[in-house]
C-alpha cells in the first residue's frame, strides 16, 4: 500500500525543492504552445462543437473560424418565422460577431474555404487568405437540392437555406403577387407560411401524393392539407415540375402532365445535400458525404474531423438537431484530448410545428406484417393520433394537433416497453394509463 504524505508534513528544504518543480511544471505548461484548430463552416453544428470544446478547455486551441456567409453564427431552425415577420435578425443570432472577439476566436465571414493542402495542413480562403492547422474541422454543412429542369436559374428562383434567400423572398413579396413552393416536406410548408402571412397569394407543389410523407401517414397529412387551404394555401398533389417558364424572369410552372400555372416567385424547398465537394477536392473519402468513424474523425485523415450535415456515420446521414448536438459533444472531448466519448446513433422522435399546427411522428408509423392500429381522431378539434402495436410493443406513433404526449409514447418505443396491458387506454394518452390496473 502507498501512502500519501501532505507537503506541509516534509522537511523544509524538500517542501521547498517540491514546491519549486511545481511551479516550473506549471510555467512550462503555460509556455507550451497552443495548438491550431481551423473550422470550416460557420453554422451551428461546427459552432456548437467549438462552444462544447470551450467548456472542456479553452487552452487548447488558437482557434479561427472562416464562414460563406457575412454574419455571425445563427439558428437556421429560425428562417421561417423571420420570413413570417415573428423574429427579427437579431433574434437568432447564436453568435454575433462580439462572442467571437470575446472567446478569442478569429472569424473570417464571407470568406469561405476553396482549398485544403493536407501536405502542408493550410487552407486557402476565396479572398485567398491562407491558415495553418494542427486540427482541421469540417462543418461545411448541406445545399439545398435544386431540381434540374429547364427555368431553374431565372431570376425569381430562390431556395430557403440562408438569410440571403429570406431577404430575397421578402423583396418578392413587397411588389409580387404570386408564389409557388415547390416541395410539400416541412421547409416548403413553412416558406409558404411565411410567405402567406406576407401577402402574397402561395401555391405548394408536390410530386408525392401528400404532404411530409416521411413524417405523417395519409390522414393525418389530410388533415393538415385542409387546414392550410382553409388559411389560403393552395396545394396541388402528384405535381411533376418539368420546366419553369419566362423570359427574363420566372412567369409560371409547367408540369409533366401539360398542366401549367402562373408565378413570378418559385421556392425551392425540394431536400439538401450534403455538401462534400471541398472534401472530396482535398482527397477525403466520401459517400453520400464525408465519412467518419464513431469519433467524428475523417478514415482519411486523423488529424481532420467533420460534424453536422455533411457527416455519414455507418452509412446514416443526419439533419434534426439532437444526433448533431451529440457529434459536437464527442468532437469536442477528442479535440480536447479526452477521448472517452464514442458517437452513438439513437432513435429520434420527430415533434414540429407546420404553420402553427404540432404533429409529431416516431418510429415504424407505417405499419406493416403483424402490426395493428389503435387509432383515435376528433374531427371537430381537428386532432388525430395513431399508434402502431407489434407483440405487445408501440413501435410506431403519428400524432397531429394534441402532441403532449409524444414524449411519453417515444419513451415507450425507446424501452421497448410491454404495453398489452393498456391498450384500450393508450391511445387518450399517459393520463387516461396512470391508474391501469
């Protein structure tokens, strides 16, 4: 057995001696260099990795951000209701430009990365601006998909990804009249919202035959049909998009069935990319995106890591916010030196809200061989829920307008937990399950 003996209980001269090496092992610390981290992205989840990075240590890293856009970091989630008039700019702001200052950190905005010398570990900015590393972060996010028909640069086509398309709809909609969505998934019903709420007369198209038909089964994607029409938003169904019309700036649609409608703003909200292509330039393996181990660390490269939208982790990509705040804690313990941490994927429940109405959506909804339904609908209320029972389990819950219990029906699902017990109850909710006998 070792004993500790306290400093104080030595002899002077070696309390003394001890005392010495400690304080020349801590300026020794203190004059060892700090090393350089370099991110590329300016956006949330490459933020949030550098804020959790912060909080373990921030004496690891001299750290400089480049970003494309001109602003600070802010919450994308935020872009519709800006374009809706509920938030302002600086609203959602995560970080302004003075936190950066604040933390130390370099920010180099409206500069983005072009090229990675991984001979050399520097990379070379638009402007032409060159930076070394020791760590390389990639957070270079997603692009929005842009569907590749004849129309599609005219002026008037416009995405939804960035403030810079917010700002260019609300210019639309001071002198245009009449909008088109294409994309009935959650950022094109939101972009029609908001651009409702503007004035502008909206029309959502779909090429599938309802709407967030990866969130919601048929009836509850009906109920959320009729009540956008009832707020003025016209929806059309199984809408092919073959050309977008006009000369000098975008007039209508034209579909793949001849049919053809007037426009003079179209959205494009039809799906992201990841956008990988600086890392495939500078020679890092990549799929669908650029491919990382349970470390958010590149196979190519172990001095470079990548987070959020442009990461594939055993083969899943990722877009909700929960599994990429969980890349940004693990990034951040290994590029801190703590390397503890491994990135798990989890089930993850799906709770939104389309145009002011909640849905929610968790696992196998679908159904399928040996499930069954219990399915509850108010049509004067205008709520549903379904839930979907396999051998005794919820494995499968959609619910639209009353989503209070989401959280409780996903942890069952998590727990796998038997349910035989409460089916004739489950379906109004924890409340109505309390007192089961």
């Amino acid at each position: 057995m070792t004993t500790a003996i306290p400093a104080r209980a030595l002899p002077g001269p070696m309390r003394e001696h001890l005392t010495g090496v400690d304080r020349r092992m801590g300026e020794a610390a203190s004059a060892r260099p700090r090393q350089r981290l370099v991110v590329v992205g300016n956006g949330m989840a490459g933020m949030r990795t550098v804020e959790e990075l912060l909080k373990l240590d921030a004496s690891v890293y001299d750290i400089t951000v480049f970003g494309a856009e001109p602003h600070g970091n802010y919450n994308r989630i935020l872009l519709s209701p800006l374009l809706a008039g509920e938030k302002r700019l600086d609203d959602i702001m995560l970080h302004p430009h003075a936190w950066y200052a604040a933390n130390g950190i370099t920010l180099h905005a409206g500069d983005p990365i072009v090229a990675i010398d991984r001979t050399r570990r520097i990379v070379i900015s638009r402007s032409g601006r060159k930076a070394a590393y020791d760590r390389l972060l990639l957070a270079t996010g997603s692009r929005p998909f842009v569907i590749p028909v004849p129309g599609a640069d005219l002026p008037g086509v416009v995405a939804f990804r960035a403030i810079e398309d917010v700002e260019a709809m609300l210019t639309a909609a001071r002198t245009r009249r009449k909008a088109v969505v294409i994309g009935g998934g959650l950022l094109g019903l939101e972009a029609a919202h908001g651009l409702k709420r503007r004035g502008m007369d909206v029309t959502v198209v779909h090429v599938m035959d309802r709407l967030m038909e990866r969130q919601l089964d048929a009836p509850a994607a009906a109920l959320l049909r009729e009540a956008l029409e009832r707020r003025g938003i016209r929806v059309l169904l199984k809408a092919d998009t073959a050309a977008i019309l006009g000369r000098d700036r975008v007039a209508g649609l034209r579909f793949k069935d001849g049919r053809e409608i007037e426009a003079d703003l179209v959205v494009m909200a039809v799906g992201i990319r990841p956008n990988v292509e600086l890392a495939r330039q500078a020679g890092l393996y990549c799929e669908r995106a650029i491919v990382v181990d349970d470390t958010l660390q590149t196979l190519s490269d172990p001095r470079i890591y990548a987070v959020g939208e442009c990461v594939q982790h055993r083969k899943a990509t990722f877009g909700l916010v929960a599994p990429i705040w969980e890349q940004a804690r693990v990034c951040a313990a290994h590029l801190a030196g703590y390397g503890h941490r491994r990135f798990v994927q989890t089930a993850t429940a799906t709770q939104l809200k389309v145009s002011g109405i909640d849905v929610f959506s968790a696992g196998e909804f679908g159904g399928g061989d040996g499930t069954e339904d219990l399915v509850f609908r108010d049509a004067r209320r205008g709520t549903y829920k379904r839930l979907v029972l396999k051998d005794g389990c919820l494995v499968g819950a959609v619910l639209y307008g009353d989503v209070g219990d989401g959280a409780w029906y996903f942890e069952l699902m998590r727990r796998r937990a038997d349910v035989s017990r409460l089916r004739s109850r489950l379906v109004f909710g924890r409340a109505f399950c309390a007192d089961a006998p």
